[in-house]
C-alpha cells in the first residue's frame, strides 16, 4: 500500500514539474510586441555543394582558404607570363583562377538556374526567441520573385505566433526585397505593422555599376595601400602570408606594373564580370540608375534591347 501511495505521489510530482515546466517556456516566449521578421542582406543563406549536406565546406559565404589555395596553384603560370611577358598566359591563369573560385555563383541565363552540384536550402521558418524570426533566401534572385516568397513567408509568422500584424526589418539587400514587397504588395498592407530599413541599399551600390559599366581601373599602388591598410583584418592578413610564403606578391604586382599585362587582367575580370556576376539579377538591381544603361550596353552589347537577347531579362 506503501509503495502504491509512493508511486502515485511520485507521478503527481513529475506531472506538476512538467506543467511547470511548459508554463515556464511559455513565459519565456511571451513578449508584448508585433513579431519582427529579420530579412538579411546578400548572401544570408549559403550557398554549397549539392554532394556536401552537411556543409563543410560552403561556397558562399566565401571559402578563402579555397580561394588563395588556387591562386597558389597558378604561380607558376603567373611567373611565366610575367617573364615572357605573355598576355594569353596571363589571361588564361587570372580568367581560370577567378571562375575556379567563384564561378558557381553564377545563374543560367533565366536568372535563377543554378549551376549543377551547387545547392541553396528551402527557404523555411527560423525563430531565434523573443519573437524574432529570419528570412533566409537566395539573395542571388530577382528582388521581386523574392518578395513573393516573403509575402508567404509573412502568413508563416502570424500562424506561428498567433499574432496579426509583423514588423519588418530590411537589412543592407535585405531592404531592396522589403521594398519590393512594400512596392508589390501595397494593397495588401494591413498585416505590416512597421519597417526598418538598416543601412539600406535601394538606392543601388556605386561597385556594381563601376565595374559592369567597365569603370574598373587596376591600379598596384591603391593596391598595396589597400593590403598594407587592411592587415587588421583576418582575411586579408592571411592572404598576405599565403602569397608571401609562394613569392606570388611580388609576381602579380609586377605583373600590374605593365601596361599590356595589366590590360590582360583587366579584360580576364571583364569576362568573368560578364560571364559570372552579370547572371545575377540582384547584382543588376545594385546598378545605379546613372550607369543602367552604359552597363547594359558593356555586358550585353549595343543590341541590349531585343527581345532575343537573353540577358536583357535581368
């Protein structure tokens, strides 16, 4: 009888403890404000590959051990053009490096295909607590296409949270998708709360339109001052040594010292700008409007405007 009276004691203590327990993750989760969807900016989600679920070594967010492990793997070539002074060399070893390091970033000509073995997750609900949540996408995309996917998003949020309003807070990219939401959606507002616009990029990035419209200028003394100026920074300062140990800095800003191969250089970072960077529609959404159609016209060409040309799309 004992033991009976024990037992049941014991499973009213474990079921009190466990309602205590609920209560208490409830108190936690309770807050008195509308729910905030964080919409982060470029690159928010990562970007890897399709045989590596577990993503050990992404490909965006930028793999810089992978990157530099590239270009010391050029060295070689670069000393030999440099020595021959042999622009195809050159072309063919800064061309292959930059597309080796970055060239699955790119898009089919439709904007969205991307290329095989690289994947993006689905976007799905994030809840980090106190009512906050994340929108992660491929901010790759077109802005529009992605506002869809947030206004979807949105309706996630209010079932979860059982709220009927949501706050938006649009950070560096993440402001352009806000704003073409707000711009496609702006008669169906009554479930947005507020918005915050943190360092907001709607007005396009100066570098885009610098380098599609073919401003870029290669110059070895801003680029040692940039590197010299930079030391502080992780990457960079690994770089460095890593260039340093192969003898490769002095060889590429030797090889930037003259005129016909820094003209090299410049032309292989044109064609991987136009072979790469130009299939991303949120890379044409940064172009400011002063250099829209001077861009247009270096990557896809005096023709930008017929309907056959499948860049024009972006």
């Amino acid at each position: 009888t004992m033991k009976k009276i024990l037992s049941v004691f014991l499973c009213f203590l474990i079921v009190l403890s466990s309602f205590a327990m609920i209560g208490h993750a409830v108190a936690e989760e309770s807050y008195d404000h509308n729910p905030q969807i964080y919409v982060g900016g470029l690159g928010c989600a990562p970007i890897y590959y399709e045989d590596d679920p577990e993503k050990t070594t992404m490909f965006y967010p930028i793999d810089f051990k992978r990157v530099l492990g590239n270009l010391v793997n050029v060295g070689d070539y670069l000393k030999a053009s440099l020595e021959k002074e042999n622009p195809d060399i050159l072309y063919d070893v800064v061309y292959s490096w930059l597309y080796d390091s970055f060239g699955m970033l790119a898009l089919g000509t439709d904007g969205e295909t991307m290329a095989e073995g690289m994947k993006v997750d689905e976007i799905e609900l994030k809840y980090s607590g106190n009512g906050i949540y994340a929108f992660d996408y491929d901010s790759r995309l077109d802005p529009v296409g992605v506002a869809h996917r947030l206004h979807e998003y949105i309706g996630w949020v209010q079932e979860d949270s059982g709220k009927e309003k949501v706050e938006l807070v649009g950070s560096s990219y993440g402001t352009t998708v806000v704003m073409a939401y707000l711009n496609e959606y702006k008669d169906q507002l009554e479930d947005i709360d507020s918005v915050l616009l943190c360092v907001p990029s709607v007005g396009g990035i100066n570098f885009f339109g610098e380098i599609f419209s073919g401003k870029l200028v290669i110059n070895p003394e801003a680029l040692i001052k940039f590197l010299e100026g930079k030391l502080n920074l992780p990457e960079v300062a690994l770089a460095l040594q890593i260039l340093n140990k192969a003898e490769l800095l002095p060889v590429v800003l030797d090889c930037l010292a003259i005129p016909l191969l820094r003209k090299t250089v410049y032309d292989a970072l044109m064609q991987f700008i136009k072979d790469v960077l130009a299939t991303l529609p949120a890379a044409w959404t940064c172009v400011q409007e002063d250099d829209f159609v001077s861009s247009l016209t270096n990557i896809c060409g005096e023709n930008y405007n017929s309907p056959d040309h499948e860049s024009a799309k972006l």
